[in-house]
C-alpha cells in the first residue's frame, strides 16, 4: 500500500478528530469526509507503519446514519465536522467517544454513562465566534478546476481545516446566527472597499487581524469587537458608524489591538467606539457582564444545562463548603453559590478573577470569595489555606483541554472532599487524571456527557467521584 492508492472502506466509528476509523486486516484506516456506515472509495495520502489516512473520493454506499447538511460551505470549512452526520448518530457516537476514553485510558471497568445531553437549537447555538483576516481566500473546487489565480484581496471567515495561511470567505454560518453573519458580510466589504492592509505573520505588517463577535442570547446584546495592530481612530470611527446604520441591534463596538506574532483575537489594548464596551448574558437568575476578552461558555443553553447537572451531581448541602478550580469569570461558582454555605474560586488569569469578583458583585452574592494564583502552587502551599478558606466539603473543577496538573490533582485529594465533580472539554485527559483519582481512593460514581457543540467532535463530560468510607 502507498500513498495515492485507492481503496474501498466501510468506516465503522468516530475517531474523535473529526475523522471515521475503519479497518482492515489488523490496519487501521483513519478516512475524511465519510460517516459511520459508508461504504467510500477512498484514496490514501499517508502510510504508517500500522495506520493510514486516507480521503474519501466517491461514496459507494451512503451510511443510514447520513443527514443533507445545511451549510453551503459544509466540507471545505473547518468550523464543522459532522453536519451530514444525523444529529442522533452524533450523540451515540459521542456517547461511545466517552465510554472509549475511560475504559481505555482510564482503566474503568463498565463506566456508569448516561446518554448524552443533547443540544434542543443544535444550530445557531454559539454566543461568540472569531473570524480571521487574511491576504488570500481559500479558492472553491470550481474555481481551482478553472485555474483561476489566486488574488490579493481581503478575505475574512474561518480556516480551512489544517491551513492556517487559507481563510474561507464565509457568505454564511449556521454557528452563531444570521446576524452574525450579516455582520462579517459587510465587515469584509468595507474593508475590502477601504483597500485595508490584512496582517501577515510572515511581514509583520498590516492592520486588520481578527473580527471577534459575541451575543447574549438571552439578552440580545451584540458586540463586535475589530482585533487591530494599531490603533487608528479614523477608521475605527467610519466602520463603527456604518455597522451602526446597516445594524442598528448591535449593542457595542470595540477595537483590541495587539502587536504580538501570534494569531490570537486578543489584545493587550482595548478602546470602546460604542456603547459600553461590554454585553450582558443571563444562566438562570444570574446576569453575566462580558468584555471582550472574558471568558464565558459558547453555548449559554448547554451551560445552563450542565450547571445544573454538576448541582444534582454533586448533592450540594446548605453548610457545603464548595473549591471551584479554574473558576474562570465565576459562572460556575455564582450559580452554585444559592445552595452552599461558602464557595472559593481559584483562577490563573487575574483579568478573569476581577470579573468574576465583578459579576459576584453584580448578582449580589456574598458568600463566593476569589483568590489569582497557580493551582499548583495555591493547592500545594499550605500556608495558603487560612481560618478564612475552610477546606471543602466539594470540589468542583474545570481545567483546559489539557486536564489537571498531576500535583493538583494529588493536592486535591489531599484535601480530602467528600464530593469531586469534574467537568471536563477533553473526555482523555479527563480519564488520566479520573485513574490518578481512583488509585487514591476515590470512587467513580457516574458521568454525564453534554454535547456544547453539535455538528464538530467534541464533547463536555460531567463525573462524579465520591471518597471511599474506610
């Protein structure tokens, strides 16, 4: 077998990236662009020793499981993975993604996984989007069929999957809304007609970076928020003016700008053109003010949702003393903090500590406090824990992609909780440090799987560990 031959696969299951396993004689073949249950021709462009990649060229045998996608731009995109996948046959998949990880990488024997919290509005479901700039669109199958030449102009939208110098104009996007998508049609124009410089990585010149928008879907705030190099006020003051008149919902302008190398829609200096510089969104009774650069779950339905499984996981009492590790802007806290008698949150990032504190103040909730520092050196100094910070009764923590630091976890379990709810964006490395848990004498109990983000390949996982009575 070499790269560049063809051959028929039946792909079985989800990968967990967005790509269908199938397999052959003992070969694994990781295959794009098929769902579970084709039957694909498929050409090869990469041969390891015991995988292959291969790309599906033809599809022989549609899977049972195939739904028509929406989105014109559905596989050229990156932004999703799985909109010709039915929305059922996500959830199973994604249940089983779940299962796989705990059983294999974890080492639990029959995990107790209760179906998947599926999404009611599994589109326009995201409250905030990021579209990047670029000097050079992504051409279209037909375009590069007629050899057209690619031409410097002002592209803006989403990278095409594993081309970061390519970005997709985007005429629509079943993401956000329709609105969203208005905005960055006329974003694009305006820029374009402007002639505006687009910032190059490799230059390290030009003006235009990112165009980040954010929504309070149950407020009915919008911001738009233009990433900048530089901060130029004409041309801030003439987009601004424009949006304003094409979209009069929009709430807030604000500019960002940064000079740093590295593509992230943040920036070290903010100036607000319009409105208050902030929107508001809503979980439950509670009211989240937002700026730019807070972080907030994209997915304010499934938020809310979870947040009230992780409060009837973890069994909360009213002399409760509850840690909400990598508590971020204080969302999980604040709606914890009704049926406890004291929450402590601890977050790294201290712009997010002073808008969890704000929005604590906000709500009018006095009994979470919030302390910046690194978990690892907050969790293992003792002298950190004073007469004001009893030690918890419950834990509840939500670390990054990449799971918990193993001195954190072990500090965790040091302090000896009767209740640990972990809430997780990457079920693998949530099973490692769940493994770490056990070995230590905590029990798995149950995990409930919610899906943030139909139609791509991840999904959030809520599980319950309760201390073994010696």
């Amino acid at each position: 077998m070499q790269k560049g031959d063809e051959i028929i696969l039946n792909p079985e299951s989800l990968s967990g990236d967005g790509r269908t396993v199938a397999r052959i004689d003992g070969m694994v073949f990781f295959v794009e662009k098929a769902v579970p249950g084709d039957k694909v021709r498929a050409r090869i462009w990469r041969v390891k020793k015991n995988f292959a990649e291969a790309r599906a060229v033809e599809i022989l045998t549609p899977s049972p499981f195939r739904a028509p996608a929406k989105c014109k731009h559905f596989g050229v995109c990156g932004g999703c993975r799985w909109q010709d996948l039915s929305y059922d046959a996500q959830l199973n998949y994604k249940h089983q993604l779940v299962v796989d990880a705990f059983e294999r990488i974890g080492g639990f024997k029959n995990p107790v996984v209760h179906p998947v919290l599926g999404c009611e509005n599994p589109y326009f479901y995201r409250n905030k989007m990021e579209f990047t700039f670029s000097n050079y669109r992504w051409l279209t199958d037909g375009e590069v069929a007629r050899r057209e030449e690619p031409k410097e102009e002002v592209a803006l939208g989403l990278h095409v999957p594993e081309r970061f110098d390519k970005v997709l104009n985007l005429e629509e996007c079943w993401l956000q809304s329709e609105l969203s998508a208005a905005i960055v049609n006329s974003v694009r124009e305006i820029c374009g007609v402007w002639k505006l410089s687009v910032y190059s990585t490799k230059t390290d010149e030009g003006y235009l970076r990112h165009l980040v928008i954010r929504e309070g879907k149950r407020t009915g705030d919008v911001m738009v928020n233009l990433v900048t190099t530089i901060d130029w006020p004409e041309a801030m003051e003439n987009i601004t003016e424009l949006l304003r008149k094409h979209f009069p919902g929009i709430t807030t302008v604000v500019n960002n700008m940064t000079t740093r190398k590295s593509m992230v829609a943040f920036g070290e200096k903010e100036k607000v053109y319009y409105g208050p510089g902030t929107i508001t969104e809503k979980l439950g009774k509670f009211t989240f003010r937002l700026s730019a650069n807070s972080f907030f779950q994209t997915n304010t339905e499934q938020a809310e949702r979870m947040y009230d499984r992780v409060r009837e996981l973890a069994k909360l009492q009213p002399d409760d003393v509850l840690y909400d590790l990598y508590c971020g802007t204080g969302a999980i806290a604040i709606c914890l903090s009704p049926f406890v008698k004291r929450v402590l949150g601890i977050e790294l990032t201290e712009s997010a500590v002073r808008d969890a504190e704000r929005n604590a103040e906000v709500n009018h909730v006095t009994n979470c406090h919030f302390l910046q520092g690194d978990l690892k050196e907050k969790l293992t100094n003792d002298s950190t824990w004073s007469g004001d910070h009893p030690r918890p009764t419950v834990v509840v923590t939500d670390p990054p992609r990449s799971g918990m630091h193993p001195k954190v976890v072990d500090r965790i379990i040091k302090l000896s909780p009767e209740r640990i709810v972990y809430v997780s964006c990457n079920p693998a490395t949530q099973a490692r440090d769940a493994k770490q848990m056990a070995d230590a004498g905590y029990t798995l109990r149950e995990i409930q799987p919610v899906d943030m983000f139909p139609h791509t390949d991840h999904i959030e996982a809520v599980a319950l560990f309760t201390k073994m009575q010696v």
